[in-house]
C-alpha cells in the first residue's frame, strides 16, 4: 500500500485512525548528497525540493556551521516513534 495515495482529509488519515492497514505501506524514498568543495566537512544533502546542510565539528575538520548528519538522523527516530514510545527513543 502507497501512503501518498492515502486521504489527506482530517478524519480519513491514516494517523487519524486507531490502527495501521494490515498489509502495512510499501515505498521507496531516497536524496542525494554531496560535500561542498572547499569547505571542510561540509555536506548539502537534497530530497525533493528540500535542502538540508551538515557540518562537523572544529575538531575534525568542520566548521560547525550547522548540525552534524547524526542530529538529523536522531531527531527523525524521536520524530517517527509512534506516541507510545515517545520520551523512550534515545
């Protein structure tokens, strides 16, 4: 089953219902990434028309400009528990 294909009608949502289909979702989803030249540690990684930058720290060669790519990794586990496990995912 394609989520995209889901009611996107309050009400009709599959986060509106109390359990998930039975034969659960099947998709693929991928981005591409690429280190920016020049610019230490520094990564633009891209999904769609979404651009997300990723840096390391000073003492290994980045700038820290911005978040390294395991905060991003860390805030979508927390942000895709499901609520019965929110505040266990570490």
């Amino acid at each position: 089953m394609d989520p995209r294909k889901d009611s996107m009608v309050a009400g009709e949502r599959t986060i509106d219902k109390p359990e998930l289909p039975a034969q659960g979702y099947v998709f693929t989803m991928s981005a591409d990434t690429e280190t920016v030249e020049g610019e230490g540690q520094l990564k633009l990684g891209r999904h769609r028309h979404f651009e997300v930058f990723c840096d390391e720290p000073e003492r290994i060669g980045g700038q820290d400009a911005h978040p390294q790519l395991l905060c991003y990794i860390a805030w979508g586990w927390v942000s895709d528990c499901s609520p019965s496990l929110r505040g266990t995912c570490t």
